[in-house]
C-alpha cells in the first residue's frame, strides 16, 4: 500500500508542475493530499498491536 501512495504521490506532483490549467492542479493537490493520507493509514495500521 506504501507503493501505491508513492506512486500517488508523483503522479500528483507531476501533474502540479504541467502547464495545463483548470482543474488539474485541484486534482494534483486532492492526489496529494491522498497519498499522505493513504500513506499515514497504512503505517498506523501497520503498527498497531493485534489483538
């Protein structure tokens, strides 16, 4: 799932330094914002006990 967050958050990057403009830096940003929040999920859920 650390994969696909990285993966996620370059694809979302990539798309904020093109030059198109409309809602591709919105969508750019909402990737990003996703890939940290997907990202922090998976290591909390990683890290929690099992019980």
């Amino acid at each position: 799932m650390l994969i696909a967050a990285a993966v996620v958050l370059v694809i979302g990057i990539v798309l904020l330094f093109t030059p198109w403009d409309g809602l591709i830096p919105v969508l750019a940003w909402v990737l990003i914002v996703a890939s940290i929040t997907l990202g922090a999920i998976t290591l909390f859920f990683s890290r929690a006990p099992r019980s």
